[in-house]
C-alpha cells in the first residue's frame, strides 16, 4: 500500500491538552486503554460532537457497551452505561428502552461481539425496530483478546486463530442490517470524523433502529498481521479507496482487501416502530387516541 | 371418605383440555372439593391428551393413578386407561369402540354430525354424558358453556343435552359441596406464578417459548393490557435475560420464565445478575431432561442446577412452592427478596404443578404488596456523591435507577470499584467478592423453615423428606400410611436455598429413619443436605418417568 506525504495544518492548539468535549467525559479514566494509530478515540469524539450539537442532556443517554476494546467506550463516557457481558449490549439496551422509553439507548460495540456471539440478537433487534442505536466498530477481528479472526475477518486475513489465512466468508455488515430490517444503515471510516458525527446526530434524533458500521484501523493485531502498517497507514489505505456513494444497493457494500468499497448511507426508511405500534394498542386499549 | 377420579382421555385436538377446564370448572361452581390434572404428548395432533379431575370430601391434594369414571375419546386412550378403571368403576366411550366390561357408548361423533351438524361438538356430547353419569350440576354446567363458548355457545349447550339424554341417569354421585361462591379460587401453578408476578409489582417480562414454562409468558402476555405489563418474547434466552436485567437496571421489576434447558442457556446471565447486583426473578418449570427430555412431562430434575448454576461466587433465593396458592405467594416473596438483596431469584416449579388446577383461599394482594427498596429520586439528588456499590455492612448498596438525576449508575459485568468503574485493584476484588456473599447473611435470616406434617414429636417415625410440588403427594402417603398403623412423618422443603440447616440436624436426630421422596432418580435434596450438613438419609424413593409422584405410588414404595 503506496504512503503518501502530505503537508498538514497543525491542528489548533486546546488549552492546557484538555479534550473539548470533557464534559461528557470521565476525565477520571483518562488516559484510555486503546492503541495509538486505533480508530475508536475519534469514533467517541464524533459521537460526543454530536451529542453536543444537539445539545443532548447527557442524563437522557444510556450508552451500553459489550466486551472488547469498543466495550470500554461504556467506561469512558460520563453517562449512565452499562458494560455488559460478551454479545449481550443489545439484549440489555432492549430492555433498558422498553422499560425507560424516554431514554436514549446507544449500543457501542465491536463487530465480534455484536456479529458473533451477539449476531442473533442484533438481526432480531433490527427486525424489531425499536428506537436503539447501535454503533459497530469494525476493525476485522478481535483486538482486545490478541487478534482472534472474526465475523467480518476478510477472506485470506491472517489472524491467530486463521495462521493460514481466513477460509470463511465474512458478513457484510451493511447488507445484513439492511436484509435483516434496518430502516437506517450508513458506513463510515474512522477518518470521516464529520461525516460520523452528522451521521450520529440523524441517528440521535430520528425514530427506529439506526445501524451506523465504521471501518477503523486495528494496527496492533489485525494491521500488523496483515502488514497494513500503522494505524496511519490504514487510514490512508481507507482514504483512497473509500468511494462514497449514499443510497447504493446494501448488496454492492461488499469489502475486499485491495479494492474500493463504498460508504455513505444506504438506508433511510420511515418504518412503523415498536415503541409507535405499541402507544397505539395502549391508546386503543383505554379507548383514547395518540 | 368419598373421593372420584373422572378421567378425560383422547388424542389431542379432540378438545380434552377444553372439555376437561368446562368440568373442572362447573365441579368449582358447584363449590366442590377439586384437583385437576393435565397430561399431554409433546405434539398438536394424535398422542394422549388426558385431564383428571378428583373430587373429594376433605382437601384434595393431588392427584390419583386409578380412575372411577373413564370418559376416552379413542381406541387407543380406551386401551390405555382401561387397567386403571377401580373396580366398581364406570366406562363412557365412542359407540364404535371396543371394550370389555360396564361400558355406556354414545355415538357421539354421529349425533354431533347427524343432529347439529357440528362434528366438532362431539366432545361436548361426551362431557354431556359424563356430566349426567357424574350428576354434577347440569345447570351449572350450561352456566359455564355458556361463558366459555359465547357466540356458540347454543349448539355447545345442544351437544350437552344431547349426551346427557343418552347416558339417562347418574350412576355416581359427587361428593358435597364445602364452599360457596367467592370463598375460593380455582387456579394453575402456572397462573399463581404469573399473579403472584404481578402482585409483586411485576411490569416485565422477556421470554423465550419452552414448555412448561410458557404457560407464565402466556398469562402475562393475556395481562398485560390490564395491568401495563411489557412482555416481549426474545429471540432465544440468552436475549431472554439480559433483556430482563436491562429493564431491573431501569428500576423495574423483572421476570424471565423458562424450563432446564432455557435455563442453562440463561446461566451466564445468571452470573451477570450476581455481579452486577441487579435483581431478576427466574421461573423454571422443570420437565424431564437431559436435554429435550420428555417436553411436557414433569419431573425435579433442575434443583441442584438451580442452586449451583452459574460461573462464580454470588448469593441467590430459590424457592420451590408446593401448591398453586404458595407459587403465588412465593413468587412475590422472590420479587422482595430479589430486589431487597439485589440478587437473581429462582422460582421451581415443574409441569405437574404448572398445569395442573387446584383451590385455594382468595389470594391476598395486599399481603405481598411491594416495598421499593429503590434510592428515591430525591435522596439520590441529595446525595453529595452516589456509589452504586459502596461497600456496607449488610453488603447491599444503595440502587437507584439511572436517569432519575444527574448522578451516574454505573454497572460492570468486569470486577468494578464501589463507583462502578472496572478494576483490577486486588484489594477492592476481595472487598467486592466478600461484600456481594455478605448478603447471604441475612437473606439466610429471612428463608422459612421446611414444614413438619403431621406436627409433634418425630421419635421412632420415618421421615419422608421432599422439596416443591410433591407436598400433596407425599402428605396424603404419610395419611394412608398412618392409617395403616404405620409411623411417618414428612419434612418438606419449599424455600430450598440458602438451605435451613439447623431444624435439619434436629429431625435426623429424632427420627427412627429418614427417606428422600423426589421426582428424579439421583435423590437431588437429599444430595444437598449430606453437602450442607454431612448428614444422609437412609433411603430413597425416586420417580422420573415424567410423571408425578402420588400418595399410591409413595404407599408401594414404601412397602418395598
């Protein structure tokens, strides 16, 4: 993969090293645990942006997270959360929203643990269709075990459980979340810093399941097995063969190492949702109307 | 004494549960003395379909092995049941059927084809029939058709007539009625668990469709409109669970309902709820396993999974009612117990009892009325910092739900530090793991003794020890037995854990001999109480082909 020079602007200087968004921040937690190079600490600062462009009460979000290097964003936000166990953040943020409908319910996890074990669990949640969102990390195995393959591991991709190179066909995550229901399906990289907050605000803000997958560098495990090289690198490597194309066929959102893939958003449907059909059956059973 | 069985059998879709629940029914308006019994393959056509509905003088605790009426609805239940038929006993069947002995045919298949064009209705012929040889209330019966049926009710109430005509006069007669209307309930195991649920302050249930615990799933689901209970069936139980704790995390009050093999898919949310001090009430109807098993037969086969599943060290409530009544007491003593001590709860229940009908006194709401046991939203505000884990001497923390104030509720499936946050500090791990088992301290303070029937003195008798839904059994054996100028005791168990040890060690020392009575093979009470107590009993009686213990059965082996 050819690496560029570019001249860059020095990015503005922040008072005293502090994170603009520190107030949704348990600065007490700080520093994190994640890789330098690694794509999920701008994942968490699109997503605080977006919070605060929306001027969110952060006591009205719940972010739930499952295990892996994307379940410590649960530990790192200054919200109510919960870090689940393995596979389970979609389960609990369920039940979470049908007990406390007035909360917003934010899964943040990996693609591991919401595409393997947790798999079932999110094609019935998208089904479902009840005002959660869910943010996978994909990074294309499982970082914080060692670089285990995963669900989403390219064909070929060499990890500790695939020494040999992966023999199994990976998900396409768009286009499961598309097939499976998903009224709102978009990808990102994690070098679209912008594009990922506005995507998060239209997540935030509209009604039913909202899937948003962004492709982030892993340059400790998967990166440096496949010889990727830094987590700079990668995203470079994404720069140039991210293509966007909003409103493509799920079906065409294949990735394949070495060639252009497309981002952008797929889905954007108005579908009658869980919470709306059941305030509908509540008002029809005391004879009222919405 | 009087005591009838009346048994109902036929294949299923023949309609025998809906003929058996109209009798029962009208047997309950007529302020009769009832135990019902529902048997069933494990498919929705064909197979045996059974209902047994005993009628007594006194209590009836259970239910019986032979049969003074036979009402079979085919060739092979005919066949199946003949041998159980006491003597003196009475036969009603299908005019075409073969059978031996004292046998009142009705064609009733023809009359229901012929005279109401509704072949359908020809099991309302038969429950006509055998209503008439019975002599129960026939007015009372309509009455209830009528409530079943609505709209049809008309040509239902025409198929009874027609079969009480053909069958002519009683030959039986039932025992006299012990009660008014309103002065007791009719109800399953399976009902009493889901009201007790809801009087408890139960708002939520996820679940995923296992027999015999859906029979709770479905009941909550029929309430919901009434009571503003979400009930939402998960995609497997795994969902099931966690779904559940995700709304106790919320501040409300949980159930998830399952049998063995929901239940250990459920384990590791189990574990979950112990860690993160999350209260969620579990219900397991048990049925034979391993494995599938027999789906719809019962058996107590879960109690050591119950009482060990899960990976780790945490405190837990089981309990395993032994009536319908005490399933609806129990079950909101598990809602307070879960929710006091901020530990999962385990109700065991199994198919016998959850499906089978029995009376009680008016359940009392108001005695099992819920006490919050959540941080008011106020104090929590006051609050200069919140710890959702702050070390105690109680071991229980404060809980509030989160969302109610600016304070965090932090929970973490990892080890986590009084705040919350995950740690792997040594010092606070062994500060957590003793706080959490701290609990257990006093929830062991606040589990009843097991019960002692017939009260006094154990010297020189035989201790039949039992656990859960054979109570009726095993007592009405310790009758018979007794009566026989037998010396027997039961000590029966329905809160088995943490397990009362101390008025154990006083029985065992008392009693000439000490037998275990169990619905499994390995003697699975008895195992626990030589692992908590050291000491063993010296005998064991065991069924586990899927069918419940009875006063007969316990008798025989006893006799052995």
């Amino acid at each position: 993969m050819p690496v560029k020079e570019k001249k860059q602007a020095p990015p503005p200087e922040i008072a005293q090293g502090r994170h603009p968004m520190e107030k949704y921040l348990r600065t007490d937690r700080i520093p994190h645990i994640w890789c330098a190079g690694c794509g999920l600490g701008t994942t968490v600062s699109s997503f605080l942006y977006a919070m605060d462009n929306l001027g969110l009460d952060p006591d009205s979000v719940a972010v739930i997270s499952g295990i892996g290097c994307t379940g410590r964003v649960a530990g790192y936000v200054r919200m109510d959360s919960y870090h689940t166990t393995h596979g389970r953040p979609i389960p609990f943020a369920t039940g979470l929203k049908l007990a406390k409908p007035d909360m917003k319910a934010v899964v943040f996890s990996g693609d591991g643990d919401l595409f393997a074990i947790g798999g079932n669990h999110f094609i019935h949640a998208a089904r479902r269709n009840l005002d959660i969102n869910v943010i996978c990390v994909n990074n294309l195995n499982y970082g914080m075990t060692g670089g285990q393959a995963g669900p989403t591991t390219p064909l070929g991709g060499r990890c500790t459980t695939s020494p040999y190179g992966n023999f199994e066909h990976p998900f396409n995550l768009v286009y499961l979340a598309a097939s499976a229901g998903a009224p709102y399906v978009a990808r990102w990289t994690s070098l679209d810093v912008r594009r990922l907050q506005r995507a998060i605000e239209e997540m935030l803000v509209r009604k039913g399941f909202a899937f948003l997958e962004i492709i982030a560098p892993c340059p400790t495990n998967y990166g440096r097995r496949n010889k990727l090289g830094e987590g700079l690198d990668e995203l470079r490597y994404y720069a140039e063969h991210a293509v966007i194309e909003h409103g493509a066929d799920p079906a065409d959102t294949e990735i394949l190492p070495g060639k252009d893939f497309l981002v952008g958003k797929f889905v954007d449907e108005e579908e009658p949702t869980y919470w709306e059909m059941y305030q509908d059956k509540v008002a029809e059973l005391e004879g009222g109307r919405r | 004494m009087m005591d009838i069985v009346i048994r109902l059998a036929g294949a299923a879709g023949q309609g025998v549960q809906t003929v058996g629940e109209v009798l029962a029914r009208a047997a309950f308006r007529s302020g009769l003395s009832l135990y019902a019994e529902q048997s069933y393959h494990s498919r929705i056509r064909g197979g045996e379909n059974a209902f047994a509905l005993r009628l007594t003088e006194g209590t009836a605790w259970g239910t019986r092995e032979d049969t003074d009426l036979l009402v079979a609805l085919n060739q092979e239940m005919l066949d199946n049941y003949l041998p159980t038929v006491a003597d003196g006993g009475l036969v009603v069947c299908e005019a075409e059927l073969e059978a031996a002995g004292k046998v009142i045919r009705i064609p009733a298949g023809q009359m229901a084809k012929d005279e109401l064009n509704l072949p359908i209705a020809a099991n309302m012929v038969m429950l006509g029939a055998a209503a008439r040889v019975v002599g129960i209330d026939e007015q009372v019966l309509s009455e209830v058709v009528r409530e079943a049926f609505g709209d049809k009710a008309e040509l239902n109430l025409k198929a009874l007539a027609l079969g009480g005509e053909h069958a002519g006069k009683p030959l039986l007669q039932v025992p006299l009625s012990t009660y008014s209307r309103g002065e007791r309930m009719l109800l399953t195991g399976g009902e009493a668990v889901g009201a007790g649920a809801i009087a408890a302050g139960c708002r939520y249930l996820s679940s995923y469709p296992m027999t015999p615990g859906t029979a709770v799933l479905t009941y909550m689901a029929n309430q919901a409109g009434r009571w503003g209970l979400v009930v939402e069936q998960a995609e497997d139980e795994i969902a099931a669970i966690n779904m559940a704790l995700g709304a106790a995390y919320a501040g409300v009050r949980s159930l998830v309902t399952t049998s063995g093999g929901g239940f250990a898919l459920m384990v590791e949310g189990l574990s979950l709820a112990g860690m993160i001090e999350t209260p969620v009430v579990i219900h397991i109807g048990q049925r034979p396993a391993p494995a599938t098993g027999l789906p719809t037969r019962t058996g107590q086969e879960e109690l050591l999974f119950a009482v060990h599943a899960g990976h780790g060290e945490f405190p837990r409530y089981v309990v395993a009612p032994r009536t319908a009544e005490e399933a609806f007491y129990l079950t909101a003593k598990a809602f307070d117990l879960a929710e006091k001590y901020q530990i999962p709860a385990l109700i065991l229940t199994d198919q016998y009892l959850v499906d089978s009908y029995s009376l009680c006194e008016p359940l009392d709401a108001g005695r099992v009325a819920p006490r919050s046991y959540l941080l008011p939203a106020g104090e929590l505000a006051a609050m200069e910092s919140y710890d959702r884990f702050a070390l105690t001497a109680s071991g229980i923390s404060p809980r509030a739900a989160p969302g109610v104030s600016e304070k965090l509720v932090l929970v973490d499936s990892d080890e986590h530090d009084s705040y919350g946050r995950i740690t792997e500090d040594l010092q606070i791990r062994r500060e957590m793991t003793e706080k959490r088992l701290r609990k257990e301290l006093a929830l062991r303070e606040d589990v009843a003794p097991p019960t002692l029937y017939p009260d006094g003195s154990l010297e020189g008798r035989t201790v039949l020890l039992g656990w859960g839904s054979t109570y009726g059994a095993i007592r009405e054996a310790v009758d018979m037995l007794n009566a026989d100028g037998g010396s027997y005791a039961l000590v029966h168990f329905s809160e088995v854990w943490p397990l009362r040890t101390q008025e154990l060690e006083g029985f065992f020392a008392e009693a000439a001999c000490v037998v275990a009575v169990e619905g499994n093979a390995t003697g699975q009470l008895a195992r626990l109480v030589a692992q908590q107590t050291g000491l063993r009993v010296q005998g064991r009686i065991g069924r586990y082909d899927g069918r419940p213990l009875t006063a007969e059965g316990i008798v025989r082996e006893v006799g052995r």
